[in-house]
C-alpha cells in the first residue's frame, strides 16, 4: 500500500478530479497540497477554494466550478465528500465525465463505508484515486521513514529505519517529523542507527519499553532500577504501565498462537515485524498461563493506583514489577 501512496505523490497531481481516499490525514492533506501546489506552479494567481461535503450545494458547486474573472485556473477541496447531499453527488459524477479545463477539484474522503453509492459512481466515472489510508503494518512504516528521509534528501537503511520506528512510534506525523529532522542534521545525511539512539532513543515512550522489557524477562533487580531512572528524568507512570500491559498482552497473544504458525503470520496478527517474533519467544520462555494472568492483574492494579486511585506512584510500579517477577518465577 506504501508503495502506491509514494506512487500516487510522485505522478502529475494535475488531473481534472481527484479522490483522496483514506483516514490517514497526513497523506490526504499532501495529496490535496500537491495539487495546490502544482496548480499555483503552474499560474501563480490560481484561486484555491475549500468547503466542507455537508456545505456544499448545487449552486455552489456550479460556482466553485466556474472560471474565475480574475484567475485563469482554480482548485476547489471538499472535504468530507461523503456529506454531500444525493443531487450534489451527482453532480460531482457528471463533473467527473465532463470536466472544466483550468479547474481542478479535489474529493476527500476519510474512509469507511459512508457515501459508498457516490464512491462506486466516481469509481466508476474514472476518477483519478490516491489512497491516504493508515499504515499499521511496521513494514510500510519503515519504508515510510526510508522514502521521508530520501525526500529530504539523506539516507538510511533498513535497521536504522526500524530503529526509528521502535523508538518514535507508527505517528505518521511523529516519524514525518523526526526522519526530516535526522536527515538535516545527520553527517553527510546519512542516518545511521548511531544517529537515531543519539536523538531519539533517550525518549520519555522508550524508558518505558525498557523497563517493560527486563520485568518480563525476569531480570527484577534492572526493572527496578530502570523505573526508578526514568521516573526520576520526567518519564510520565502511565508510560510504563502503558508498555508493561502491552509487553504482556503480546506475550499471551504469542503463546496462544497456533503451533506451526509461521512467524511472519504470527507478526501480521500482532501487528509487530516478523524479527520481534524472535524477541518475544526469549521472552516467553519460563511463563505460564496462569504466571501471565497474575501479571496481567498486577499491572492493572498499578494503572488504577498511578491514574488516582493511590498516593505513590513508585511504589505501585515497584510493586508491579516485583509481582511480575513472582509471577513469572512461579
């Protein structure tokens, strides 16, 4: 899907009509830019317009489509096309079939099943589609980052772009951001892994996942250590409650998945890379059931207490962190 987003950028944005199809709003809203921007590229005074679906009547519609007296071409954004009244839709499909030259209209649609009637007519009127949908699979994100980083004009490879992603999170924004930041500032624009634990891996999120890491591999002691650590350098307790349920959840997904799943299918279901499968079967090793359910209750007990329900948040997490430990051993 990465791939035809970055295709789908990278050809003439100059169509007639184009759909933006998709909840990932980063990726709509540079789909709508690029067609902005091209238009403006090509007549410096060409007006751009914006309404929303639910706004948009026939008349104005008619208006919007209209050539303007004192700009030779004009771009029109609807957003949330799905709102747009029934007469209004079919509108936008004759528009489709018989366009304006010099006018440009841009649908946005954020996904899902509203609107699908209008979708299926324009789908099948021939607009032009460019898909803006969420990238959850980690794969698509680290190509995301390595195409981010490349638009800026550096380089990485793969291990340091899903080093990044590890440590920034699958924000689109969050990794748009931090990739164009490592490839200004990385040497010669080469983004190594050394660059992205420089700026990134000492993140409040990350002391989290290391604490959450050493409690379910039974190593207690560096647990407490590493909470007391990040507690201590502003690291936010919901953080580590955060990555210790999610580390167990894993965890009991991974055991109950079916023997001789491959691990790449395993990794799909999880929605991690296939080489934390890896990671997580070493952590898995000495668990039970019955030891993962009493961490599970553990780390519950610790969120209730940091989010209010007690007056130390240390002390619930140390607490937390001990039972798991116990709970792993018995």
């Amino acid at each position: 899907m990465l791939c035809g987003d970055m295709a789908a950028l990278s050809t003439d944005p100059l169509v007639p009509v184009t759909l933006v199809f998709g909840p990932e709003a980063l990726l709509a809203e540079r789909a709508a830019g690029a067609v902005v921007r091209a238009a403006r590229a090509a007549d410096a005074d060409a007006d751009v317009s914006q309404v929303s679906g639910s706004e948009l009547t026939a008349g104005g519609l008619a208006e919007h489509v209209s050539p303007s007296l004192f700009a030779t071409s004009r771009v029109l954004l609807v957003n949330d096309v799905q709102d747009v009244s029934e007469p209004v839709g079919d509108l936008l499909v004759g528009y489709v079939t018989s366009p304006i030259e010099g006018i440009y209209v841009v649908l946005l649609h954020p996904g899902g099943v509203k609107g699908k009637k209008l979708l299926t007519a324009l789908r099948k009127a021939g607009i032009h589609e460019v898909p803006a949908e969420r990238l959850t699979r980690p794969d698509d994100q680290v190509s995301f980052v390595r195409a981010e980083v490349r638009r800026q004009g550096g380089r990485i490879d793969e291990a340091a772009a899903r080093q990044l992603v590890e440590s920034v999170g699958a924000d689109l924004r969050g990794l748009a951001s931090a990739a164009g930041q490592l490839a200004v500032d990385a040497p010669d624009g080469q983004v190594t892994g050394q660059v992205v634990a420089m700026y990134f891996e000492g993140r409040a999120e990350v002391k989290g996942w290391v604490v959450a890491d050493r409690a379910v591999e039974g190593k207690t002691g560096e647990a407490v250590e590493q909470l007391r650590w990040a507690l201590e350098t502003g690291t936010d307790p919901v953080l580590v409650t955060g990555a210790l349920a999610t580390s167990l959840r894993s965890l009991a997904r991974l055991a109950g998945a079916p023997r001789g799943m491959r691990d790449a299918d395993v990794a799909r279901d999880l929605g991690i890379p296939p080489w934390k499968i890896r990671v997580l079967r070493g952590q898995l090793r000495g668990w039970t059931p019955t030891g993962l359910a009493r961490a599970v209750r553990a780390v519950a007990d610790a969120d209730l207490a940091v989010k209010g329900g007690g007056n130390d948040a240390t002390l619930a997490l140390t607490t937390a962190l001990v039972a798991i430990g116990t709970a792993r051993a018995a």
